[in-house]
C-alpha cells in the first residue's frame, strides 16, 4: 500500500517553493477568483470602411441665447405697388399734378391715391396737408412717417411713396406734325423721337429748320441731317417745359 503523505506537509511544500522564486503564495481559489478586466472600446475608435458618425458642437460656456437676435425681423417694404412709373424713387423729383401712391404698411386706412395739387400740396390721413413739390418720393414718404411717430398715431411708421402718373414732367409740338399737342415726358426722350411720337410732318413742313424753345433760349434741329447721321449733337434730350415747332 501506498503511504499517504499528509495535506499539511504538500502545502507547506508549496509555499516554500513559491518563497524562494520570489512571488506570493496564492491559493488555488484566489487564482479562480481574478477575473480580466473588461475592454471598454474609446468612443473616437472606428470601424474600418465605416465613417466615423458626427458629433453636435457643443455651444462655449459663454454663449448665451440673445434675445435680440432670436426676435422676429421687422417687415421691410421692398416692392413697389402695381401700377407704379417706372422712376427712381431715390432721384425723382415730384411735381405739380403728379399722381402718387401713399402707402402705410399694415394700415390700409391711411394708404391711397393722392393727385399733387397746383399748390404742390397732398393731403394724407392724420397728417394733413403737406408740401410734395420739389421732394423725391423716398423723402417725401420718410417725412411723412416722421409726422406719423411724433403725432403718436403709429410706434414705427413704414411709408412708401410711389409715383403712378407722370404729369408734371411735359414737353409740347406745334406747328406743321400730325399729332400737335402736350405729351409726358415719362421717360428719357430726344427730339428726334418725340417727333415720331407726334405722327410724322405734313407735307409743307420745313424738316431743317425746327426750334426747341427751352425757356429764353431756342435750339436749332435739323432733322434732314439728323437722319442722315449728321449733327448729331442736335437730337438733344428734352427737358420739362421744352416746346418744339416745326414751322
């Protein structure tokens, strides 16, 4: 029969060998107990042939939310009304029995058609008479939101004026063309082509000596040369008040 060596004696066997290699003595049940510790993959790893997914920004510590500029913007007119001339509103100069367009932006009450009396007055609603001869349709409409603030009718007025017939800008024909007579100078218009305008000559007409009176002075037109690419520096453009005859 085998001789059975006591448990005591292998263990203390065991210990002295792990003493002597420099290490700790360790349980069998403490070797069963260590366990790994878990990988806990980097949330900047990828995976390969997949894009890394995009994070939000984060918004600074010192950024706070303005109120000002979350606020709604302020309604802007930046269209003119169905109808208007085609004129500049930052240039043009209003006249006598000019019709203008005042419109009041969210007010329908105070917008409508005013005609520029001889006077060079308009009336407009809370404001009253004032002067629009001599104004560019731009001032005109600012002055009269200014009047609209300081009389307290309106907190932040936005006026636009408009000019919808041009009748103050005139030139005239007499004399010897089919069509004499007063016309709108709407657009920018040489004598040449107010001539066409006025239907052509009559027959006796003297096509080489026209005038263009322009106050106390009078301008020499010859349309024969005109036409011919000569004198050109004649086929000036007319200006309000200019009178043309063809004798």
């Amino acid at each position: 029969m085998r001789a059975k060596i006591p448990i005591a004696l292998v263990s203390g066997v065991l210990s002295a060998a792990s003493w002597l290699s420099g290490g700790e003595p360790q349980s069998q049940a403490g070797k069963e107990q260590q366990v790994p510790p878990p990988v806990v993959q980097s949330p900047k790893a990828t995976i390969p042939g997949v894009p890394p997914r995009a994070e939000p920004a984060k918004p600074a510590a010192n950024d706070t939310a303005d109120p000002s500029k979350m606020a709604a913007p302020a309604a802007t007119i930046t269209t003119k009304p169905p109808g208007s001339a085609s004129v500049n509103d930052k240039t043009y100069i209003i006249g006598s029995e000019d019709v203008l367009f005042v419109l009041v932006w969210g007010n329908k009450e105070l917008s409508n058609q005013v005609m520029v009396r001889p006077d060079g007055m308009v009336t407009v609603g809370l404001v009253g008479e004032i002067i629009a001869r001599g104004k560019t349709p731009e001032e005109l409409g600012q002055e009269i939101a200014d009047k609209l603030k300081e009389g307290g009718y309106i907190r932040s007025p936005q006026v636009q004026v408009s000019v919808h017939q041009i009748n103050s800008r005139k030139f005239y024909i007499n004399g010897e063309v089919n069509k004499p007579g007063t016309y709108n100078l709407v657009v920018p218009t040489r004598v040449l082509e107010a001539l066409v305008n006025a239907g052509g000559f009559k027959d006796f007409a003297n096509k080489k000596d026209i005038r263009i009176v322009r106050g106390d002075k009078q301008l020499k037109f010859n349309y024969t040369k005109v036409i011919k690419g000569q004198n050109k520096d004649e086929n000036i453009f007319l200006e309000p008040g200019d009178i043309i005859i063809v004798k």
